[in-house]
C-alpha cells in the first residue's frame, strides 16, 4: 500500500511540473488575440478594421527591443493606454508567444 502511494504521488508531482513548465502556445496566443486585442490592434494580415492610433502586432514584433517575455510582462502589468484584461500569466505568455511568431 505504501508504494502504491509513493508511486501515485511521483505521478502527480511529475504532472504538475509538466504543467507549470509548459511552453507558451503561439496558436492559442492568436486565438485570445481576435478575442481580446483585435478591437484596437491589427493582430494579423486578414484584419479589416482596428484603431489607427495603436501598433499593429507585426511592428511590436519587429522592435529592436521585442522579447515574448517584455511583452507578456506589459499585458499583466496594469497601465492607463489599454483595458486591464483578466489574462493569466499562461494567457500573456501566450499572446506574446503569438507576437513574436510575427517577427520576421
């Protein structure tokens, strides 16, 4: 009984590791972005219509200083030029995974 327990409890710590170190998803990134960025921000070529005063998501990519992680810190740290959006850090992660998928 006991190694069964020692064994389930590996599984679950190696789970949860798994979990936490999981790398950021560029394709959900995109998907949160027509959710929650498309109604200020060009975020791909096949966009109609967003604010003329915001970069697109192609120049934030191409900026010398473009890092996923400045990105995803930005969209968790509150500021007055955007909505404060219900992001998790995953969600940011992701949406700056998508960003820079766009860096040519």
């Amino acid at each position: 009984m006991r190694a069964l327990l020692i064994r389930i409890l590996a599984v679950l710590a190696a789970t949860a590791v798994s979990t936490s170190a999981r790398s950021a998803d560029a394709d959900h990134g995109r998907d949160l972005a027509r959710r929650w960025c498309s109604s200020c921000h060009l975020i791909e070529g096949t966009q109609k219509q967003a604010s003329a005063d915001v970069p697109s998501f192609a120049e934030i990519a191409q900026k010398a200083d473009f890092t996923p992680e400045k990105v995803a810190f930005f969209l968790l740290d509150p500021h007055p030029k955007m909505p404060s959006f219900p992001l998790s850090r995953l969600e940011a992660a992701d949406i700056a995974a998508y960003i820079g998928s766009l860096r040519k």
